[in-house]
C-alpha cells in the first residue's frame, strides 16, 4: 500500500476525500447498512501537521499512546477536537486519560475499568468506551478472549462515569484476506449474539474495527467506526512492533 504523506491543507482534503470515498464504496457494499464513522488517528504526526489535518476538516483524532495523546492535548488546547485513545493503557495512567480523552476504544479489564471511573468520578467527567476484543487469539494481541465478554459486560456497569458503545478489534496481521476477514466477522457475530442480553445502559452499536490497510473488509464485515492512520497522514517512521507487540514490522492490518 502506497500512502502518501500529507503537509498542507490541500493536501489533507485530497488524503481525506479519497479515504471518504473508499469508505462509501465500501459502506455500499456492506449488507449491514451501517453508518461509518472516520476516526483519523494522528499518532507519531507532530503538531504542526495535526493542525493542517484539524483544518481540513478533522474533529476527531485517535492516539495510540495516552502521554502522546495528553501532550497533543495540551498544546491544541486552541482547536476545536476531541481525542480517543485507541491503545492499550495501564492502570497507573488511568488519571491522564480521564482528565481529557473523549473516548478510550481499548477497554479490557475490570480493574481498568474501576480504574477509569474513580479517576472521572474525581474529575467530574464521563466517558464513552470499547470493550477490545481479541479476535486474533494471537498472544501478543490485547483484548478479552471473545469468551470473557459477556461477563465483563455484566459487570461493567458498576463503573457509572463508564458508557459502552460497542467493541472494538485489531484484525490478525496477514496479507491473507480471508483471516482478516474472519476477524472482523468474529467480532460482527459474537456482538449480535451479546446484543440478546446486554445490561441497561450497555450500548453494543458500535463495531470499531479496520485501519488504513483493512478498512475496507471491515466496512464490509459491519465496522461503524474505522481507525485510519497512514492513509491520512502518510507513512510513519517507526514500524508497528513499536505499538502493538508482535507486529512485525510491516504496514500490518
Ligand atoms: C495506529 C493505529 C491504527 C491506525 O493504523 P494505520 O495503519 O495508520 O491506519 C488503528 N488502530 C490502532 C489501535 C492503532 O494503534
């Protein structure tokens, strides 16, 4: 995959419009209906580019990182944009989180969880999350055992300051297709099966799933929110194994 780094306003519009385009193509040949949701993610991208993005059109950015992320925050302090934080996050960084993100997408424990909510309880915030699934059963990758999910969603609402909006996943790293695929539909199924007997105020709508180099399976599978990085912002220098353990090294899926 050949993506093209962006480093003006023009020429985020143009990465963004052709992103939108391949998302709508794919969304009308989903049989699910859905509606899909762009969520650019901005990680590794200095401030400068972040807002040439934010200028083309960006509300929204996902940072993998939460120190990243929380420094991002900080220093765009002036621009209108919320921040989800799509990676996996130790407990002792739970306060960071809860003192600015909008959204955490890598939910995957109880103790996180408790975490989380006496940390936005303190702050008086609130937070929308997604329960990452492990749909890989890869060891290196984060997220529940697609068999611990339903317990966990019982349990959950304890966490008030907590709102579910559905799952999460990283699809296996594979030119192979048809096991990327087989991913997402894991994901897909297990949801409509969860969905029969969800806890008040648990909401399961929500199917983030696909990155620049997948994202169009995973609209196909039923994604609603897709998490697209490089092909927005271009390349990125460091390999993948620097964020997710186990990757390798290439452009992954
Ligand atoms: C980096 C990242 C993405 C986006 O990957 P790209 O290849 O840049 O599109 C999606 N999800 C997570 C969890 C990430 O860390």
């Amino acid at each position: 995959m050949d993506y093209r780094t962006a480093d003006d306003v023009a020429g985020f519009q143009r990465n963004l419009a052709a992103v939108q385009e391949r998302i709508a193509a794919a969304a009308a040949r989903s049989p699910y209906g859905q509606q899909v949701r762009l969520l650019p993610v901005s990680k590794t991208v200095p401030e400068e580019r972040i807002r040439q993005a934010i200028a083309a059109g960006c509300t929204e950015l996902g940072e993998n990182k939460v120190q990243e992320a929380h420094r991002k925050w900080q220093a765009l302090g002036d621009e209108d944009v919320s921040w989800s934080v799509i990676g996996h996050l130790q407990r002792n960084k739970a306060k960071l989180v809860a003192e600015f993100a909008a959204e955490f997408q890598a939910l995957d424990s109880l103790r996180l969880a408790e975490a989380l909510d006496r940390r936005l309880q303190a702050a008086g915030r609130s937070l929308d999350v997604f329960v990452q699934v492990n749909t890989s059963a890869e060891e290196s990758k984060y997220g529940l055992a697609p068999e611990e999910v339903a317990g966990f969603l019982q349990a959950v609402p304890d966490y008030t300051s907590l709102r579910v909006r559905g799952l999460m996943t990283l699809a296996v790293f594979s030119e192979d297709t048809a096991r990327v695929r087989g991913c997402f539909g894991r994901l897909r199924t297990l949801r409509d099966r969860l969905r029969q007997d969800v806890p008040d105020g648990v909401g399961l709508d929500e199917l983030s799933m696909g990155m620049s180099g997948d994202f169009e399976t995973a609209i196909e599978e039923g994604a609603t929110t897709v998490r697209v990085g490089q092909a927005i912002f271009g390349p990125r220098g460091l390999p993948d194994s620097h964020y997710w353990p186990g990757a390798g090294t290439g452009a992954g899926g």
